[in-house]
C-alpha cells in the first residue's frame, strides 16, 4: 500500500478555525443532537433514549420512532445549544445524518435540519450514519489520522473498511445475512432478555463459562473477509430448546450467552485483523454499537501487531457527535448540500471505492 499518512488536504471548512457544526441524528431510535469544534472538540452532546418505549414491543416500532423524534427534536437541539453556550448565529453549519436508517426516522431528522439551515442560511451536510460510527473515534482519539483499518458493528452491519483517507472507504468484508448486534439482539429475545440484547447478554456472560458450549464460528480460514451469524444464531437457538426440554435451561443461560459471546468477537476480531495484516496499515479501529462490548475490547486489544482504538463507550452507540463529527471531514463545497435529500446514495451505504 502507498504511504498515504499526509494525503489529506483540507479543504472548504476544514480550513477556517474553531469550525462549529450542529448535527442532529434521528436514524433509529435517539433522538440526539450535539455541537462539535473542528471535528474533533465535543462542546455538547444531547440524547434522548426511546428505548424504554420500544422495550415493551420487543424491539424498535418506526412509526413510534418518528413520531418521538418529531416530539422531542426541538427541545434536544435547543439543550444542545444551550449546553455549547452558543446561539444558532454561532454555528458554522448543520449536519444531519441522511442514511442507512429507518426512513420516517431519517425524515423528521432530514425536515428539521433543512428548515433551520434554509432559515439560518447556513450550509446543511448529509452525512452516512456509518461515517458517523467512524469519526466516533475521531473525538475520542484527538489525534487518529487514516489509513486504518476499521470494523463497524452494530445492529444492521458487520463491515470492514479500509479507511485509506478521511472520506475514502473501501468495503473489505460484511455480514452475508444477519449484523453482528442483530445476532446479539436475537439470541437475547430466546434467552428472555430485553432489548437491546447486546450489553443484556454481556451482562449476563460476565456469569457464564464461555467454553461451555462450542458453537460453530462460521466461514472461519477461508480467503474472504465477510461474516455470516445467522448460522450460529441457530445453534444457539437449538441448544436452548434442548436444555429447556431437560429443564435445565435457566442453570445454564449465562453459558449460553458467554459461549455465544466469545463465538461472535473471535469472528469480528478475527476476520478484522486478517484485514488489518492484508493492507499493510498499522491501525485497527472499531465503532458502532458492538465495539462498546467488554469482550470484544478486551480480545481487540490483546493483539499487539497494531494499534487498537475504540471509541468511548457513548460514543458507541449512536450519538449526534459523531455524526458533527464526520460532517467536518466532508471534503465537498458544502454549499452543494443547500439543497438536500434523501438520496439512494446517502440511504444506503456509504460510498465505496
Ligand atoms: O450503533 P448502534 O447504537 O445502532 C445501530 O446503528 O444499529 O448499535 C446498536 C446495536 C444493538 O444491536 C445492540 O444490541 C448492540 O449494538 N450493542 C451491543 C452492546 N451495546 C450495544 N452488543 C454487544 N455488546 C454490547 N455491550
Ligand atoms: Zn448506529
């Protein structure tokens, strides 16, 4: 690989000093809005959880979504200002995350963040939600400059990119059918967890033997670099019929959920280190809602071929910050964005070489 470390060139924004921009971030189920200095300085950074609301349904409703992101949005923005100690006048731009997401969660995210910036007449900047997973790091490691390598997991991806520059992604390896959290929040429901099932079953691991049950690690030693858990979701999910037909189901769960813990990192870890040795760079970063787990962490960063970094644990799961984050690294005019919308290429994922 080209020694590509300086190849950045700031352009636009990235060139003016204490650059501030206000994300808003509306793509599941938080409702979050922040203000980030120069991409990398967090001067406030608001959240409102719905998850209590969606926990009674087992899982997030988009209509419930929307119409909580159309209720709270104002008074999220407002408290995100508030604690920046900054007027509307103040910011430099607006940010909003355009996609992958539910799409009327998206919308009342989208809506809210073109009539400010067309009131405010200030630029609006569209922004992938993985491209926020990954500038997550960005706040947290002042210092983190590409080329890396880093693996986004969360509820609907498993990917590993190469980030050979700010804005220069190529897809190395994803999940062929379920996301790595999917497949946490999954096994979880079957253990009789509540959702989210991620940090329930990494709660309920710290209890367990990991080597208690051997589940199969899909598509381990071979040539590509993608993932498959759905496979392994079954076997779990057949071993607990079994050992609830031999009523011994609630003697073993924590096992249950270690093993099926310790199955998922290896492959992550894996496949994500295979990847790093591949290309030749140094870094290894992780992001999205999976990368707040204690296992993976703790696996990730016994490797001592390369340098590991992991967002802080609330940057993990989504957040506005990181979304601003991101935004700040947009290499384009940003008055290009003056008139966005919800485009298939900022709907879907981010765009690869
Ligand atoms: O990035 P995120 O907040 O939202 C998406 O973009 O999807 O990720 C949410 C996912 C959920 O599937 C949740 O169960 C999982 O991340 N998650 C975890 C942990 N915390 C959240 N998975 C494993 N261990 C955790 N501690
Ligand atoms: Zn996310």
């Amino acid at each position: 690989m080209q020694n590509r470390e300086n190849a950045f060139a700031p352009t636009g924004i990235q060139k003016q000093k204490n650059v501030r921009i206000l994300a808003i971030e509306t793509s599941c189920d938080e409702t979050a809005a922040a203000v980030v200095e120069d991409g990398r300085h967090v001067l406030s950074n608001v959240l409102y959880s719905q998850i209590e609301i969606h926990r009674a349904y087992g899982g997030v409703v988009p209509e419930i979504a929307s119409r909580n992101h159309v209720e709270k949005l104002p008074y999220i923005v407002q408290a995100a200002l508030q604690e920046a100690g900054m007027s509307f006048a103040e910011l430099d731009a607006i940010a909003v995350t355009a996609g992958p997401g539910l799409v009327g969660a998206l919308l009342t995210g989208v809506s809210y963040a073109k009539a400010l910036a067309y009131t405010l007449k200030k630029p609006l900047i569209a922004i992938n939600h993985m491209e926020g997973h990954i500038a997550a790091n960005y706040i947290t490691h002042l210092d983190l400059a590409p080329p890396f390598i880093c693996l986004i997991a969360s509820g609907g991806h498993s990917d590993i990119i190469l980030v050979r520059d700010y804005g220069d992604y190529t897809l190395l390896g994803q999940t062929r059918d379920d996301a790595a959290g999917e497949a946490f929040d999954k096994v979880a429901r079957v253990l009789g967890l509540p959702y989210p099932g991620g940090p329930e079953i990494e709660k309920l691991a710290l209890h367990g033997e990991a080597d208690a049950f051997s589940f199969t690690k899909a598509f381990r030693g071979e040539k590509h670099l993608d993932f498959s858990f759905s496979g392994l979701k079954t076997a779990v999910i057949q071993q607990v019929r079994k050992l609830e037909a031999a009523g011994e189901l609630e003697a073993r769960k924590a096992d249950i959920a270690a093993s099926f813990q310790k199955s998922v990192v290896t492959a992550l870890v894996e496949n994500t280190m295979k990847a790093a040795q591949r290309s030749g760079v140094r870094k290894v970063v992780f992001g999205g809602g999976v990368s707040a787990n204690g296992a993976l962490r703790a696996m990730a960063e016994k490797e001592t071929a390369f340098e590991v970094y992991f967002p802080a644990l609330k940057y993990c799961t989504d957040n506005a910050a990181m979304i601003a984050a991101a935004a700040f690294y947009k290499k384009e005019d940003l008055a290009a964005y003056a008139t966005l919308s919800l485009n298939a290429s900022a709907t879907s994922a981010l765009q690869y070489r």
